[in-house]
C-alpha cells in the first residue's frame, strides 16, 4: 500500500440490526450522499451475520458426560495453567460462565471444526457478546457472496461502486516479516488468510515479536489493494467501530443492569449505539 493511505474514517449511528433487516437500505439511509467511489465499506461480520439470520439457540444444544469433561478441560488449562497466556480479563469470563452452558457452547463449536474447540473464547468466530438470551452469532458459510451482493446493490441504487470488507474484532496474525499471509483462528474467504484454528491463537500470542495481531477479514469485495492494507484498514475501522455494549457477555450485563444474559432482550440491546458499518476513504498518491 505504498501508493495509498488512509485519509478519513467515518462512522454513523445505525440501528441494531436484528435477523431479517435490510443491510442495503441501512447503508442507502444512513450514508447515501456521502459515499465515494472506491470509498471501502467495512461491515461487522457480527451484524451481517444477525442481519443474515446466522445466529443460533445454545439452549438447544444437548449436551453429555463426555462434552462436560472436555469443556472442563478446557477450563482448567486456560484458567490456571495458561491464565497469564489469555489474560485475567478472558479468564474471568471464563470462570464465570456456567459449566453446562460453556459445554454447549463448546459443543456447537465442535460441529464447525475440532481445530476450533480449545480456542478459550470466541471459537469459530462463533460470537455470544451482544445477542439477547442464549442466542450466538455464528460463521457465514457464504460471507464472500453476501459482500458482493451488497456491492452490486449499493452500485445500482446509488451508483457508486465501492469496496465492501467484512471484519471480526477476532484476532488474526501476520507474520512481521511478510506481508502477503496471515493466520486466523476463524473461517475467512480473503485471499492470503489461513485458518488454523486454534494454532494460530497459540502461535500469535506467544511470539508476539514475530507475528502482528489484526481484526480478521472475513470477505472483501472490490478492487484488490493486497492483504497489508486490508488488515491496517481492518484494524483502524475496529477501533472507530468500538465494543458495542460491552467487549464480553458479562460487561453487557453490567451496563444493561441485567444478572444473567437469559435476561438481555433485543430491545436493550437497541438501546445504544451500534456502529456496524464504517467507510474507509483512501487516496492514490
């Protein structure tokens, strides 16, 4: 990206985005008039996948002797043998949440990939935090379709072709000594991001000197401006985007004065801001 940078980062109040809203006619009502060509739309996978309907009930899943046992496991490796590796913050949560429904939550993750399940939070991209009740956001199997459905759309309605990115707040992690791959703990469908699972979630945070952490793109459609620049501009909108309610289930309960997240309904949810699009506008030197 050394013909490029980054030179404004706009982000506007929208609101929640609950299964079945419109995500063309969000963008068209709060940003028509403002987008520029080439100007790079960066959507939180998190909401496009509410939007889309991925989002599912734990409370569903059955669970058994044996997922007890290994989400136990689990626990104990991350919470005391690994504490200082994930940080005080992660494993309180950890230890917070009850054992039964970290089970089903561990069980869900299962059926996308056991090279996701010893992740200590957010396996999968499979995503508890700001969802009402026991619902989870899960991994879309067609991101990459959605991103340049949405693209085509906004090109017709509004007549400006623009670059769509799709991110999650997840880690990902790129080597500091290349910059044409990176390694994500989730699915992803741009080009030169590898999924490994939780091995990249080891790898990355233990060689800090040689890997770099990034929001993970998920999808992009759009002019190719090479995986450095999606992942600086990835980061940059992240931070613009903030936590909505809270970075983790029990900071939600906190601010919505909630004792458990069976309690959180959608319209406490929607009663902050959310910003789940940011635009990026870069320029050509």
């Amino acid at each position: 990206m050394k013909s490029r940078y980054i030179v404004r980062l706009v982000r506007k109040p929208m609101r929640l985005w609950t299964p079945g809203v419109d995500v063309v006619d969000e963008i068209v009502r709060v940003y028509a008039g403002l987008l520029e060509p080439s100007d790079i739309l960066v959507l939180s996978d998190k909401a496009l996948s509410v939007a889309y309907g991925y989002i599912y009930n734990e409370e569903l899943v059955s669970i058994n002797t044996v997922d007890l046992l290994y989400t136990r496991l689990a626990r104990f490796l991350w919470t005391r043998v690994f504490r200082e590796f994930i940080g005080s913050n992660t494993a309180s949560v950890l230890e917070k949440t009850p054992l039964r429904d970290l089970a089903r939550h561990k069980k869900l993750v299962l059926r996308l990939g056991f090279k996701y399940l010893f992740k200590p939070v957010s396996e999968a991209g499979v995503d508890t935090t700001n969802l009402p009740y026991t619902y989870v956001s899960i991994p879309m199997d067609r991101a990459c379709i959605v991103a340049d459905e949405i693209r085509r759309e906004l090109l017709y309605r509004l007549g400006v072709d623009v670059n769509i990115l799709v991110v999650d707040s997840d880690k990902c992690f790129k080597p500091r000594f290349l910059d044409n791959i990176a390694f994500s703990t989730r699915p992803s469908f741009v080009k030169g991001v590898v999924d490994l699972g939780v091995i990249a979630y080891v790898i990355g945070r233990a060689y800090p000197s040689l890997f770099k952490a990034y929001p993970t793109p998920v999808a992009y459609s759009g002019e190719w401006i090479g995986l450095k620049a999606l992942l600086k501009i990835a980061r940059h909108a992240d931070r613009v985007r903030g936590c909505g309610v809270g970075r983790n289930v029990y900071e939600v309960l906190e601010r919505l004065g909630k004792r458990d997240y069976r309690e959180v309904s959608w319209s406490d949810l929607s009663r902050f801001t959310h910003y789940p699009v940011v635009v990026a506008r870069i320029h050509k030197l």
